[in-house]
DNA sequence: CGGCAAAATAGAACACGTTTCACTTCTAGT
DNA sequence: ACTAGAAGTGAAACGTGTTCTATTTTGCCG
C-alpha cells in the first residue's frame, strides 16, 4: 500500500470514527486525504473496499497485540473469554467504526469474497491458539494436525461471535451480549 | 397493510428474486407497482423497510408451512435439523432474493432494528420448538416455563445458521454448508 | 350534487457513489 | 536534459435513493 492509499484509508477510519459510515463521503475523504478523486478510484473499487483495508488493518492490529504473548487462563474457557474481551473491546471502543466494519463485513460485496474470509481465519486460528493455549503467533509455524473437533468448536464461537457482533451493530443489543454470549456458548462447549 | 403497499412488496420481491439487490429500483419498483415514487416513500421510509417487509412476509410464510404440525423425528438433533433444513431450503430456493433479505437483516439500519428483532425471536421460538417436538405454534400458548438452557442452545443455533447465512450471502461458501454448521452444532450441544 | 380534505401523481431536485475525460505533473530510461 | 508513458488532477456527468412541490384524483360529508 502506498502514501496515496494509506492517507485514504486513514482518513476513511477518521471519518467513520468520528460519524459512521455514511459519513464517509468519498468527496471527503478524497479531500482530506489530499488525493483527487479518481486517485481514490485507482486504488480501491469502491467504498466497501476502502473499509475492508481498514477492517483488514485494525483486526491485524488487534490480533498481533493479542497473540503477541501466549493467552493468560489456566483453563481454555478463560482462555477464550480473554481473546474474545481483547478483540470485542478493541473494536467497540470505536463504535462508529466497528459498525461501519461490520457493514462491510456483512455487506455481501462479492468482490470482497476473499478478504471477509480472510478476517474469518484469522479470528478462528486466534480462538483455536486460546483454546490449546498458545500463542497465535505458533499456529503459523505449527503446520500439520489440527484437532478437528477444536476446529470446529472454533469455529461456533466465531460465528456466535460474528452473529452477536451484527446484532449489536444493529441495535439489538448492547455491546456486553458479546461477550455474555461467549461465555453461555463456552460453558456448553468446552470443559477446560 | 393496504393494496398499494402489497403491490410494491411483491414488485420488489419479484425484482430481487429475478436479478438481486441492485435490481430493486425504487423507480422500476414504483412502475411495475403502478403507483407513484411518492406513494412508495409515503408507505416505505426507505428501501430497506421494503425489503425487511418482504422478509417478515416471506419468513412467517415459511415458519408458519414449518411450524404448521409438530416437528417429525425422534430426537431432537433430528428435529432442529429438519427446521433448519426446511427453512434453509425455503429461503435459498430463491438465492437473489435470499441475498438480498439477508443484506436488509445485516445493514444495521437502525430503523429497522425492531423487525430484526422479531425476525431472529421467531426463529429462535421455532428452533425451541423443535428441540423440545413440539409444534412451533404452541409455544404461543404455553406461556410460562422456558427451560434456559434450551433457550441458549436455541439462541446458539440461531447465531451459528445466520452467521453462516450472511457468509453464504457474501460467497464464502456453498448453500450446504448452513445445515452442515448446524450438524455440527448439535453434535457438541443435544445429547437427543 | 358540490365541495373539501386526504391521498396520489408527475416530475424536478438533491446527495453521493461511481465513471469518464481532458489536461497536467511525475518519473524512468536514454 | 528530453521525452514518452504512467500517474494524478479537477471537473463534469450519470444512476439511484431520497426529498420536495405543484397539480390532480379520490372519497366522503352535508
């Protein structure tokens, strides 16, 4: 990503901070970036791409601080509770911005196919690294055998997770449910 | 509801199903409905109600065919996956349309947020249902006791079918995998 | 019937995502 | 330094959701 790109992706972020998504006007933001608009044009297909480069950003921000050391908990259910407070509360501590990601996340975009998926393995390998209680980072050096049923208990986390993260974005909730509906799903799933 | 706002839900339920999202112009809308942009706006604050209005109408369609005689099998994995299955196979049998429903449900309009609500709770009252083999229809009627754990497991299912509902929508992956998240799911959670 | 308030209509107007274009500025290679 | 092509720019233009307005139609009450 060049200069051009990561002052438009910056500015996208700013913007949906302070306002939400529809505040990021791509006028504005071309403006504030000190780019013409077309310039934004060459770099991002659309306003979805833009804020998947900054959900791309923030989330790879946010992963790398939570699995720098291995995961605090004796047990595995700690163990999760503790990512998912890390990643949820580094997001909602924006929440016009989380929203706006989820948006994107959630929008459908089939030209943004790859890089949702993206997001979703990186969650899932962070909660499947909490759950054997290693630090993200090993899953990468790792390789081989990964315990199929871990998989997919991981797997339902994240999409509660995922679910709960859209219901909250929605208003169906407050951001607390996020997290209280980790723990319910744990509580059946894992027996630390 | 009256005629005028029928006629512009069916158009838009037509034109979604036909090419999808995009393809519901509220302009061709307004046309086909024989009516006045005006009197779309005066029945619909937004595009998005239209659409929501086309899922509550098209998903009490369906639970009602579901719920209609008590859920067959004689466990209950074998019951939560049939509705899961019914329901899967009711909205997909029309993926535009179904893409397009599912991007409403997800935009985090929060005018609509009332009828999501009601969306997730009936499903998650037909799931109920089914874990217990009951019909989903006297759930209105017995009032009181519901056991909690039943309701979180049904509230676990309902965010694993809509997490993996949005990522189909976003062409993570095929249709089939709805009901194989689901399968999974009640491996870890019904004992039957 | 005659008239009036409510509803509907046609169509203009506006905002913003996206596309296009004619022009200018950079930059790399000689 | 010169030049060709790439990249950037400013501005216009288009599509579609949404709003607004002036006019017409409808349905009801006396």
């Amino acid at each position: 990503m060049d200069d051009r790109a990561r002052r438009i992706v910056e500015t996208a972020v700013a913007l949906a901070e302070r306002d939400g998504y529809q505040a990021v006007r791509l006028r504005d933001v071309a403006a504030t970036a000190q780019v013409a608009l077309g310039t934004v044009y060459k770099r991002f297909a659309s306003k979805e791409e833009i804020l998947i480069a900054a959900l791309e950003q923030e989330s790879e921000k946010l992963v790398a601080k939570i699995g720098k050391k291995p995961v605090p908990g004796d047990g595995s259910r700690e163990r999760v509770h503790f990512v998912f407070s890390a990643l949820t509360k580094g997001l909602l501590r924006r929440p016009n911005l989380a929203k706006a990601l989820v948006r994107s996340l959630a929008s459908g975009d089939p030209n943004i196919t790859e890089r949702v998926a993206s997001f979703h393995a990186l969650i899932t390998a962070m909660v499947m690294a909490a759950i054997r209680g290693e630090a993200a980072s090993e899953q990468a050096e790792w390789g081989g055998d990964v315990d199929e049923r871990e998989r997919t208990i991981a797997s339902i986390l994240q999409n509660v997770w995922f679910a709960s993260f859209v219901g909250w974005a929605g208003g169906l909730h407050e951001g607390s449910q996020l997290l209280s509906d980790i723990d319910k799903t744990t509580e059946l799933l894992l027996t630390d």
